[in-house]
C-alpha cells in the first residue's frame, strides 16, 4: 500500500467522475480508492455519484409498446 | 421525422447463426435502443424511426463488424449518428455548437450532493439519501431532455448507456478530452436542474414527518413511481 501516493480532497474530487465512469488508469484508481476509504466527507459524495448515475441508467431503458416491438419483429424477419 | 415505412435491408450473405445472433442481440436491447432514442430525440415517433433504422443499418454492415464483443457499442453509435445526421439535415448550423465554442469552461461545477448538504436541510437525517430516495425517473428524464444537444448526447451515451470516454469521442468525432468536459458541462447542468426542479417542488418546506411525500414531485401533477 506503501507505494500508493496520497491525495487529498481536491484531487479526488477533481477526478471523481472519471473514477466512477472507470475511465483512471490503474495507479490513479488505486490513489482514489485509498483517499475513499480514509476521507468519509469523499466517500459520501462519491456514494451519492454513483447512486445518482445509476438511477440515470434506468432512464435509458424504456419498455418498448408492443406495436413497435411488432415492428421491429417484422423487420429482423426480412433479413 | 415522421413515421416512414422501413426500408428493405440490403441483400446479405450472413448465415442462419449471424441471424440468429443479430435477432437476439437486438431483441435483448430494444428497450434500452427504444430508451436512448426516446431521450435523444425526446418524442416516440420520431424514436421509433431512430431505432428502426438503426436496426436496418446494423444489419446491412454486421459484415463489417469483426468483434462481436463490440456489438453494444457499435449499435449504440449507429443509432447516435443516424440521429446525429438527421440533426444535421434539419439545423446545419447548430446554435449549442456555438454556444458551446464561446465557452463556460471557467463556470464553477455545480454539486447537487454540496446544496443538499446546506444546513437548512439538516432536518433530514440524510438529505442526500433522501433526495435520492425520492427521486422520480421522470424528473431525471425531464433533466436530461433539458440539456442542450450538444451535452445531452455525451450524457446519455456515458450515464445512460455506459459507454467509454473512448468510445464516445470515436461517435461524435472528438477528442477524448471534448467528451470529458462535456460530460464535466452536462452534469453540473443536470443537477443545476435537479436542484431547482427539487426547489420548485417544495423540498426547502416539504413537512419532515411526512416521509411518503416526495419533495421533488409535489406539483400537484400525479406521478408514477418506476
């Protein structure tokens, strides 16, 4: 654990995002999980993110109404 | 757009098992296709064409498409392009494009999680939790169709369909470090909405007893929980 650098809160918050998104190579990860599991004003924050982001991730998904799925239906059957 | 009848695909040389393989794979995300399209395009008429002619294009290039792994995000980016396209039909000259290019880069971001935090709302043992709680999905549909095109879609493409930065950029032809500060751009104005949204509604008065009412839907409008 030693040879992971400290951030503090401004770093990780700066980061945050692309922390959530997976999107930080593996060293910098490694320097937001650490600051996560010492920082709990951090760690709330990024609870929060992560909740909201994945209550937006439902928004995508949409039942489609049964007329169009018989659409599309139509269509693969014409391939 | 309007409700156009589905071209026929072009003549394919793809075997039973790539058909087999197209028909489920596109039968297993047609709700999320259908979703996308619907915030993209934020009206089902036109999101049903989107999604039917994504399908159409799909299939006339499976041939092209060597890593079936990749399939989620190949669709995905042919449905934002043929979306993106007919953007570029109606309004050749987008005017978020160029508002986007005046730049707000030096705006503060704004953190729903820090107003929530405000000691006025410390009445609520965890107001965060609680606004997520009770929060509706249509109150986060309404806030991304807000966002200008120009956010919405790397939004949508990022929180809605978790796609990478990489990906996204190779959509929308930019580089990856454009998508980060949309992105950047595009959720500090969600949650500027969520939060004023949430205002509007009543969470500053909402009753702390009241634990059924939700403060962001207090409109007087019935919604439905998802």
């Amino acid at each position: 654990m030693s040879d992971i650098k400290e951030i503090g809160c401004e770093e990780a918050l700066r980061h945050l995002f692309e922390y959530l998104d997976r999107e930080l190579d593996g060293a910098r990860h490694a320097e937001m999980e650490q600051h996560l599991h010492t920082c709990r004003a951090c760690y709330s924050r990024a609870e929060f993110e992560r909740h909201l982001k994945g209550k937006l991730g439902a928004v995508g998904k949409e039942p489609a109404p049964p007329e169009f799925e018989l659409r599309i239906k139509n269509l693969l059957r014409r391939f | 757009m309007s409700v156009l009848a589905d071209k026929d695909p072009k003549p394919s040389t793809m075997t039973d098992a790539d058909r087999a393989f197209f028909e489920q794979e596109i039968t297993g995300l047609l709700d999320r296709l259908y979703g996308t399209a619907l915030r993209l395009s934020k009206n089902r008429a036109d999101a049903e064409d989107l999604v039917a002619e994504t399908v159409t294009k799909a299939w006339a290039n499976f041939g092209s498409l060597h890593d079936r792994q990749c399939f989620r995000g190949w669709l995905f980016r042919i449905l934002t392009n043929t979306f993106l396209s007919e953007c570029r039909k109606t309004a050749p000259l987008s005017i978020e494009a160029l508002a986007e290019a005046q730049g707000e880069d030096e705006e503060p971001a704004f953190s729903l999680f820090d107003r929530l935090h405000q000691p006025f709302l410390l009445w609520w043992g965890n107001p965060e939790q609680e606004f997520l709680n009770k929060v509706l999905q249509q109150d986060l549909q309404k806030a991304v169709d807000a966002l200008p095109k120009v956010f919405r879609v790397p939004v949508i493409l990022s929180d809605l369909q978790g796609l990478s930065y990489q990906e996204i950029a190779e959509t929308l032809g930019v580089p990856v470090g454009t998508v980060r500060s949309r992105l950047n751009r595009g959720r500090s104005q969600l949650q500027k909405a969520l939060w004023q949204h949430a205002q509007e509604a009543g969470l500053k008065h909402a009753p702390a007893t009241d634990k059924e009412s939700s403060p962001i839907s207090q409109t007087g409008e019935h919604h439905e929980r998802h």
